[in-house]
C-alpha cells in the first residue's frame, strides 16, 4: 500500500517522493477488544493510505488503520474490494471501487500492463502518463510533512487497574501536553484484572499524543502498551 501511495502521490502532485517518506503502521495493532470500542462509538476500522495536500503546500503521506465513521462512504468497502477516493478543487468527491484481490482481478492488471509496455515499445512511444506528473520547471518541489506535525482526533485504549486516581492521572498527563478529551468510557470494575479505559481525544498534534504516551507508560500505570488509532472525517 506505501509502494502504490507513492506513485500515485507522485503522479498527482509531480513531486519526487521516496518511499522512506511515508508513514507506515500496521494491522497488527488492531485488536478484537478496539473494533468492538470503534463500533460502540459509531466508528468502523479501516486500513487506509492517505495523501493529502495541505495548505501550507507540503504533502501529508500516511498508510496505517484508522477508525472513520459508519456513515463514510469507504465504510462499506469490505471483503476483497478495494476503493479510491479523490476530491478535486473541480470535481468534488469521486470514489472508485472495484475488486483489487484474487486471481482474476491481479491477472487482468498484470496483462494489462504488458500490453501498455508492448504498445510503447511498438510505438517508440516513452509512455502516456502526463508531463505534468514529473514537472521539472516547478518553482518548488512539494515536501512531506513530519508525521508528528500531523494534527487529527485519536482513540487511545488503556489497559489501567481499576482503582481511584487512575483516571485522574491519565486526564493530567493528556492535558500536560495539551490533548483535549472529548469522550472517556471504562468498561470493568471491581476485579483484580486490569480494566479497557478508551479515550476519544479532541484534534492534537501526533508529536504530542506521542510525548503524553510515553510519559504515562513511565507511570507504571498500564499494564500492555496503549493501542492509539487516529480518527479520520472522510
């Protein structure tokens, strides 16, 4: 998914991009016990590669789960369909959506590029994808923004025992680094074993979400590492 980010963002926006750019994360963060949370928040999982342009004219390159709602047309994208989804400053939101795993849908995209190589090699031809894409006249070149500058909401599962002050703490060590709780649910009580505390945040900036994890892993408070999913508003 990073390799084909970077392609298309490099098609889209004519910058030279390496793949070490793009920020990665996997599946396997994602457990059983956080799409159950996502649900109950009105939220589904969904694997997601991201490339954005962002005002300040650098590029926002990210591939990692994400929760977005119930009610987001990607929402319903399931199984062996994949889906692109653009939004142009002309066109408005466009969304593709087709068959992208198995036998069948991987053999037609492979033959089909052997006959475009054949039919440039045929033709002396270097290609058919736009000039633009590979723009060398560009006054600058487009640059990835940082992944902790990143800004967006976040769900944060704690694995915390159940006694009192616990809550408290989490809420100060957020607040030291200035991220906003919008919502707070704990499921469990009054038993030995660790209680599911999720925290869903206000808008905050992914370096200091980072910074406040750290500080409340060195707490000795939560017994397995904290599971932090961004929230995307597609």
């Amino acid at each position: 998914a990073a390799h084909k980010l970077t392609i298309l963002a490099m098609l889209a926006y004519g910058a030279k991009l390496d793949l070490a750019q793009t920020a990665v994360a996997g599946i396997d963060q994602v457990s059983a016990l956080d799409i159950r949370f996502a649900a109950r928040f009105g939220f589904v999982v969904k694997p997601l590669a991201i490339a954005r342009a962002l005002p300040n004219g650098s590029l926002d390159l990210r591939v990692h789960p994400a929760l977005i709602s119930k009610k987001s047309v990607l929402a319903s994208v399931n199984g062996p369909l994949n889906a692109v989804y653009i939004e142009g400053a002309a066109v408005g939101p466009c969304l593709l959506s087709g068959l992208g795993a198995g036998a069948l849908p991987t053999a037609v995209s492979v033959v089909s590029d052997i006959v475009d190589v054949g039919r440039n090699m045929h033709s002396a031809s270097g290609g058919r994808v736009p000039q633009r894409a590979f723009r060398g006249d560009r006054v600058t070149v487009p640059t990835v923004q940082d992944i902790r500058d990143h800004r967006c909401r976040y769900y944060l599962r704690f694995s915390v025992p159940d006694r009192s002050g616990v809550l408290g703490k989490l809420a100060s060590v957020l607040g030291n680094y200035q991220v906003s709780i919008e919502q707070m649910v704990q499921e469990g009580h009054a038993t030995s074993e660790p209680v599911a505390v999720v925290v869903l945040t206000h808008p905050a900036r992914e370096g200091d979400v980072q910074n406040a994890l750290k500080d409340i892993a060195a707490l000795d408070l939560v017994a397995a590492p904290t599971a932090a999913l961004r929230i995307e508003d597609l």
